[in-house]
C-alpha cells in the first residue's frame, strides 16, 4: 500500500506491478479494461528500454504498449 | 432426424487463435467472402457436410470483446444479433486462457448454444498447465473439446458436435442459473462501491466516485461496463483456479529471444526493411519462369487467331488489341502477385506484422500517423482498395484521413506491371532489383512528406492509445497462408476481368476510332500490290520484311488519326518537361483509370500486341529503342506519384466522407507527381 505510485514506463524490467489507476478517456479505459487492464491488475514488464513501446504481459498476453499510455497507467 | 437439415454455425474467438486454420480445415476450398453491409470487414463463409447435414458456416473476424469499440467488434456482434445462429464455436487459445475466456463470458451471455474448442492445447501443454476440460465444460456450460488445428487433430468430432449441438434446445447451464441469467455476479464490486474503480483522473470520474448516483456526465453505464469487465475476469480467475493447473510458468520464450533482435532500439528497422527489401527481390526472381509460361500461351493465342482469320477487320482488332491484349497483358503478372502476396501473407501469420507495428509506431507517430497505420500501408502494397478498407481499424479519424491520403503512394500491385515492363526494357539484370526497391522507397518518403503535412491541416484529438498484442511466433501453416493467397489473387484477376477488361476496350475504341480514311487506307493497300509485283514471288522474307513495314506504317498512321492520339497530343505541353511524347500520354489516360491499363495501353498505342505474337518482347525493345533509361524512370516515377485509380478514387470518397477529399487527393497527388517528374528529368538531362 505504501509503494510509490509510478507511472507504467518508469518501472524496471522484469517488475510484477499492479495497476492503480488510469488517466484515459473512456474509449480507452473499456479497451483496456476489455483486455484485462484495470485497476489491480498484475501487470509483468518485460521491456522498458525502448524509447517508444512498453512491452508487458498482463493475464498471459504479450502486450506493447505505445507511450502515450505508457504515461497515463499507473502502477504501484 | 439430420438428413437434409440445414445448420448455420459461426467460428469466433479472438485474433491469433488459429480460427482460420480450423476453418480452413473445415470447409476447405468451399468459400466465399461477403461483405458485412455498411462495413468493409470481410466476413468468410463456407459449407461442410455431415451426417446428412449441411453446416453452413461463418469465419466471424478475430476479436478480443463484443463491446463493438472496433469494426470488427461491431460486425460480430451484430451478425450474432441478427442472425442468431444455431451454434457459436468459440475458438480458444488454449495457451492464453485467461484473455480468451474473456470473450467466452461475453459470448455465452448471448443465450446461444456454444461449444468451446480449446485450441493449442499441445502449446499449452509444452508451456506446462494442464487443463481439467470436464471442470471448465462444468463451469462453462458448454461443450468443451480440444483441438491442434494447424495438424488437424482433433478436428473430425468437431462437425458432428455441431450438428448435435444445433439439435439440442438450448437450455441454461448450471454456471447460466447462478450467474443470474448469464450475467456474470458483479457482486463484489458492488460491495465496494466505485472505490473499487478509481478509473481515472479526469473530473467526471471522480465525481463518479464521490456521489452516490452517478453525474450523468460521465456515464452510467461505462462505470457498469467497467465494473462487469472486473467481474469477469475475477470469475476466469477462479475458473482457472478450479480447472488448470501449473497456470503460470515463466517464460522466456523463444518469442522473447527473437524479440531481442527483431525489436531491436536500432536494429529493430534496418531488419524490417531488408526483410521487405529481400521479399520483393524474391518476387522478381521467381516471378520470371511463371511469367515466360504466361505469355508464350498469349502470344499462341495470338497467332492462332491471327493465322486463322488473315482479313483486318473490326472484330479482329477489338479481340486482339483490345481484349486479348487487355487482360492478357494484366493475367501476365499474376505470378509476381501471387508470389509477393504469399511471402506478405507469411510475415502477417508468423506474428512479425505486429512487431512492425510496434517498430513503426515511433516514426508513424512523428509524421502524424499511428503504428496501426502500418498494417493498412503494407496492405497498400498489394492493393489501395482493401488498403483503405483496412484503415477503418484506425479509429482516430484525423489519423485514419492522413493514412487514407498517403496510402496511394505506397505502390500497389497493379503499378507493378509497369515496373516489370519498364525496368526490364531498360536496365540490365543486376539493376533491376535495386531500382524496383528504391521505386518503393521514393513512395514510402513521399508519404511521409505528404502526412507530415496533411496532418499540420487537421488539430489533434484525443489521443488514441496505442496497444497491439504480441503473439508468439509461430510457423505459419501452408494451407492458410495458401488459400489467403491465391484469394487475393483471384480478387486481383476478378478487377482484371471486369473492369480492366471494359476499360481496355474503352481505350481500345479510343485508339481505333476514327482511324483512317478509306481513301488512306486504299493508298496503303496500293503499295502492297505495288510490292508484290515488283518483287519476284521466290523472295519471300524479303517480300514479308517490306509488307511488316507497310503495315507499321499503317498502324502507326491510323494510331495517329484517333481520338486517343488527339488527347496525348493535346497533353504535350504538359507531358513535355517530364520526357513524355504523346505516346506515353495516351497510355497515361488509360493508367487514369486503373494503373495496370498503362501496358495495355502502351502495347496497343506500339501496335504490338499482334503482329509478331511476341507482344511483350516487341513492346520491350521498342520502348529500349524510343526512349532513354532516364525516361524510363521517370515513367515508373509518375505512375508511382500521380493518380489513384478509378476504384481508389471511389473508395477514398467514401471512407473519408467526402467526395471533395477524394478530389483533393487525386489533384494533390498528380500535381506533384508531375513537379517531381519534372525535376528529376531535367536535373537528370
């Protein structure tokens, strides 16, 4: 509970995180949501040393993530 | 009770469950593709036998929801909604459940009797879970098989499952009755309120979460949906507990190995462009056997005709120049087609499309565009038609507007045929590949260019998150990516065979028409007796050589009496600083209309396509004789750049909206097609 609250391209790779919340529109949260990302979500991050794309795996699925939304998930 | 019973049954599932492998499986060649009305997502249909029963059976396109956010969400679910049909086969990765039973909650809610195939079960396996299918069959309600679709295991229970399933009423499972008429039980987050929910940052949300009804700004029912996607996947989560076992492992796949390299920060591009680079040259070098075959049979065709019946006439002239020479002309670059659409088709399968994607997000983003976009830019390699169709998974419309312009210069298939007319005639072998590539290159730039303005036109809205999934690598099998081929290649032949062929003779006429006077023509048939006379009849070739000329000279006369010959001429002043005669003008009217037209075209304002029956050889070095190698380039330059199609034209109207974009475009693009021509000629002489 008390873990710092980062945004999702600042965490290491390898990190399990869960997801606390996010600052999207709502066509981007039911999208998200749809594939399992919201709030207490484990989330695993497999990549962050791109510039542009965050690669985790969230429920089994490889996901790459452009950095827009990158910046607006959060994670604890 | 099965004879003659008809049984509607739809495939669905997400995308990359090897749906269509198990469709193919299944209908094998029997398909069709129907348009969904009002969208262009294409929906496969085919039929299956068994037992006396006709299965007619719907491939739905790969979704991961039925919240119709995409097109393809929306085509499913209304085809679910309208047509009702008597089973859903939901196709289930079985290695990545937990994401696919998402789809299988939502698809179970519609009250139609479901069987769940659970395919990849050997991938899940090799990945260590074991799943208990009796349990989830429980938990589900539904009928739960295993399959291995891409060796066909499995499959052969699967036709008569549905046919069994068809005859059951459907009637509501154990897990139906608890969860509330299907509905998943949202009970514990209504236990704790929308504090479960802290969604978002922006106001309206968080006066969701304050007062006790909602706002009515924010919406009601998008805190329901959230609150019903929580509830789901708590519900697969305690699926998974109660029927899989070792669910996580750990893996470093090989995937993620090939990721290292293939993603690369800087190697990631220079991989994806050699791969593009060593696929085009792999379609000129294999295309050119097939090809050879092609023509040798048309050049047949041509001299049987054209031995058979000797006298010149209307008919004659309108079933070699303007149909044989037509469609032949365009069936003759079937193979290159077919060969570039097959190896497209295998990067698409193996999983590398959505890395490049991901490769490309970056740069798409700098010009304006979305990494998305580039699955509808390589599209437009094939063809700007299904290209543009295929932009509607763009959803942001000011991106999807700024792909739609720019796809024009990503060099379809049907400016290919110029290519292999052009290049060949004038640049040797070693050159061929290279210039081919950089043709492609100059498009890819100038898109660029061109978006990077487009989008300074429009204002940005709401950003549209950027998110692809990347699933495994995988062999792609050589029945899909076979059947997908050839039917792209039959869409291709279809156009020749239709609209091709009418413009052909459109074009045809307009060569042809008015032509020479009968005063003209009695001159030419004059020195032929002429001729004849005075050469002695045991000299032979040498009276044939001296009759071809006269009939070249004839041809050329009465090519020059037409009213095609009367609008190249009109265009000169236009056409002159880029190199063009008036020869390459009229062809250039016929590319107007479709881009393969222009060697059609050319072969019939050179008069080739008859007389010596090796049209395409002819055409070539006549082209190496008339022209430099600089006006060659600069041909393939202008038909690169200017004017879209008829059909592109059309279909940028309507998925933009608006015929003035379509107008725009197609002004824009010949403009600069004809000042970048221009340049390179002139700076080139």
């Amino acid at each position: 509970m008390s873990a710092d609250i980062i945004p999702l391209y600042r965490a290491a790779a390898e990190a399990r995180v869960t997801i606390d919340s996010l600052d999207l529109g709502e066509n981007g949260l039911l999208r998200l949501s749809s594939m399992g990302l919201f709030p207490g979500a484990r989330v695993r991050v497999i990549d962050n040393s791109r510039p542009d794309t965050s690669i985790v795996e969230c429920r089994g699925t490889r996901l790459a993530l452009g950095r827009g939304l990158a910046h607006r998930i959060f994670v604890r | 009770m099965t004879q003659n019973r008809k049984i509607h049954a739809v495939l669905a599932g997400n995308p990359n469950c090897g749906k269509s492998t198990l469709f193919n499986a299944l209908t094998g060649a029997r398909q069709t593709i129907g348009n969904f009305p009002g969208v262009t997502v294409d929906l496969y249909e085919g039929t299956a036998s068994c037992g006396g029963a006709t299965i007619h059976l719907v491939d739905l396109p790969g979704i991961y929801s039925l919240l119709t956010y995409t097109d393809e969400e929306r085509v499913a679910a209304e085809y679910l909604n309208t047509h009702r049909p008597d089973v859903i086969v939901n196709v289930v990765d079985a290695s990545n459940l937990e994401r696919n039973l998402y789809l299988t909650l939502m698809l179970r809610d519609k009250g139609i009797p479901m069987i769940v195939v659970l395919n990849m079960i050997d991938i899940a396996r090799q990945r260590g879970s074991e799943i208990d299918t009796d349990a989830l069959a429980r938990e589900l309600g539904t009928e739960v098989i295993t399959t291995i679709g891409n060796r066909g295991i499995g499959l052969d229970g699967l036709l008569e499952r549905i046919v069994r399933r068809a005859e059951q009423p459907s009637q509501p499972s154990a897990a139906d009755t608890a969860a509330e008429g299907g509905q998943p039980k949202p009970v514990v987050i209504h236990d704790s309120g929308h504090e479960a929910l802290p969604v978002s940052s922006q106001d309206h949300a968080e006066g969701c979460r304050h007062c006790g009804d909602c706002c009515g700004r924010c919406s009601n029912t998008m805190v329901r949906d959230l609150e019903r996607d929580v509830a789901r996947y708590q519900q697969i989560g305690a699926i998974e507990q109660r029927c899989v076992t070792n669910r996580y492992s750990a893996r470093t796949s090989h995937s993620d190995r090939f990721d290292k390299f293939l993603l690369h920060r800087y190697l990631g591009i220079p991989i994806f462009l050699l791969a593009m680079f060593v696929v085009f040259q792999a379609t000129f070098l294999l295309g050119e056997y097939p090809m050879t075959w092609i023509e040798s049979f048309f050049s047949w065709l041509t001299d049987s005709i054209q031995s058979s019946y000797p006298n010149e006439s209307f008919l004659k002239s309108l079933i070699l120049n303007g149909i044989i020479g037509g469609v032949g002309g365009v069936l003759v670059f079937l193979p290159n087609i077919l060969i570039l659409f097959f190896f497209l088709c295998v990067l698409e399968d193996s999983g590398y499309m959505a890395r490049a994607a991901v490769l490309s997000d970056r740069w798409m983003h700098k010009i304006g565009l979305h990494g998305r976009s580039i699955v509808p830019l390589l599209v437009g390699f094939g063809c700007t038609v299904p290209a543009m169709m295929s932009a509607r998974m763009i959803t942001d419309r000011r991106e999807r507007l700024t792909t739609l312009f720019v796809l024009p210069l990503f060099s379809c298939s049907a400016r290919f045929p110029i290519y292999m007319l052009v290049i060949p005639a004038f640049f040797p072998q070693v050159y061929r590949g290279p210039i081919l590539w950089l043709i492609y290159l100059i498009g890819i730039i100038m898109a660029v260019v061109i978006s990077k303005g487009v989008s300074m036109v429009f204002k940005k809205e709401e950003e549209e998150p950027f998110m692809i999934e990347l699933v495994p690598y995988h062999r792609p099998t050589l029945r899909t990516v076979g059947i997908r081929t050839l039917e792209r290649g039959w869409q291709y032949v279809k156009k020749a065979g239709t609209i091709i062929l009418g413009i052909s003779i459109i074009l045809w006429f307009l060569t042809y028409f008015p032509g020479l006077t009968p005063e003209q023509k009695e001159q030419f048939e004059a020195q032929r007796a002429a001729l004849r006379a005075s050469i002695p009849s045991d000299q032979e070739s040498e009276l044939a050589e001296k009759l071809a000329e006269i009939d070249s000279a004839e041809e050329q006369a009465h090519l020059s009496r037409s009213c095609a010959a009367a609008l190249g001429h009109a265009m000169e002043p236009v056409l002159r600083p880029m190199g063009f005669d008036w020869k390459i003008g009229t062809a250039l009217i016929g590319a107007i209309a479709a881009k393969e037209v222009f060697v059609a075209q050319m072969g019939i304002v050179y008069s080739v396509g008859d007389a010596e029956g090796e049209g395409r050889e002819a055409l070539t070095s006549t082209l190496r004789g008339t022209y430099t190698p600089l006006i060659g380039f600069c041909i393939i330059l202008f038909c690169l750049i200017a004017s879209p199609c008829m059909a592109t034209f059309v279909m940028m109207a309507r998925e933009s909206g608006s015929w003035k974009w379509a107008l725009a475009q197609w002004g824009t693009l010949t403009f600069l097609a004809w000042v970048v021509t221009t340049l390179v000629y002139q700076l080139g002489k």
